[in-house]
C-alpha cells in the first residue's frame, strides 16, 4: 500500500492554529473541562499507583474521545464532556485502542530505560547526598555529570514518540489501522 504523502504551505499552519482557536472558543469550558478530565485521569497513578496500568490503557481512549470532540464541533454539534468517553463504547475500535495502549506503554517502557543509562549517574549522585551535603555542591556535582548531548538525545527520541503517538491516534481511531 503507497504512502499518501500531502505537502502544505508554511502558512498552513497558521490557519490550521486559527481554526483550532476558533472551535475552542466555541465551547472553552467544555474543551478545558475534557482536558482536566484527562490531567487527572494521567495524575491518578501518583495518588494510587496500583491505578497506573488502568490510567496508562485509559489515555488513547480519552484522547480519541477529544479529537472525536473536535470534529463533531467542525461538524457543527455541540459537544458535552460525556462525548470524551465514546469511544470507550465505540464496537470495532476498542482493540485497536488497548493495543496502541499497550505500544505506548511499552515505547514508555525503553524511554525509562533510555533515561536511566543517560542520567544514572546523575541520579546516583542524588541517592548519595546526606544531610551534611551543602546544596549548591550537590547541585554542581549532578550538573556535572548531565551533558548536552545526553539532553539532547532524551529530548529527542521523547520528542518523536510523542509525535508518532499524536499522529497515530487519529489513524488507529479514526481509520482503523
């Protein structure tokens, strides 16, 4: 199967944040109330962590249900905070969903590790302070051993992940690929 392959003006994006900004202020407060609906939804799991796998398997749901939001508002239908949850009722999508759940928490899994290997000895150093340590000692000491290029590779390869995820929701959801 080709890959469709669309090229856009950079002017585009201009008009595409206007438009997003434009069904926003239709419905701000349904809008914020579905995105701290999902903030602590994503925060549960540092209350009770025994809820993280459930929030983690939760997040593609709630987020189609948001890009859902949007395109019934581009449609011309009201939007009430309820419409974040339908896809958790829509047939012939929920796999598709718990599966990209599952992806994302595996691509979160070697991000951690990724993490780990760059910052470690960072990290170390922090696990080794004590109560005598002097703060801004502490603090030139874990400096010390984060480099640029460590940043800059976590930022990075955090920064495709995210993109990949954002750009596939839609397609699993949507599409049902």
């Amino acid at each position: 199967m080709p890959t469709e392959f669309k090229t856009f003006t950079a002017g585009f994006g201009l008009q595409w944040l206007k438009a997003g900004w434009i069904i926003f202020k239709s419905q701000p407060v349904t809008f914020v109330m579905m995105y701290l609906l999902m903030v602590v939804v994503s925060l549960v799991p540092f209350v009770f962590p025994p809820l993280q796998l459930v929030a983690v398997l939760a997040s593609p749901f709630l987020t189609a249900g948001f890009y859902l939001a949007v395109v019934k508002k581009q449609q011309g239908q009201n939007i009430t905070l309820a419409d974040i949850l339908a896809p958790f009722s829509t047939k012939g999508r929920r796999l598709n969903l718990f599966r990209f759940g599952l992806y994302q928490m595996g691509v979160a899994l070697l991000l951690s590790a990724l993490l780990s290997v760059l910052f470690g000895p960072a990290l170390e150093m922090l696990q080794s302070v004590d109560e005598q340590s002097e703060q801004a000692d502490v603090f030139a000491q874990v400096l010390a051993q984060i480099t640029f290029a460590d940043v800059a590779i976590f930022v990075v390869v955090q920064s495709v992940a995210m993109m990949a995820f954002a750009y596939a929701l839609p397609l699993v959801f949507f599409r049902g690929k």
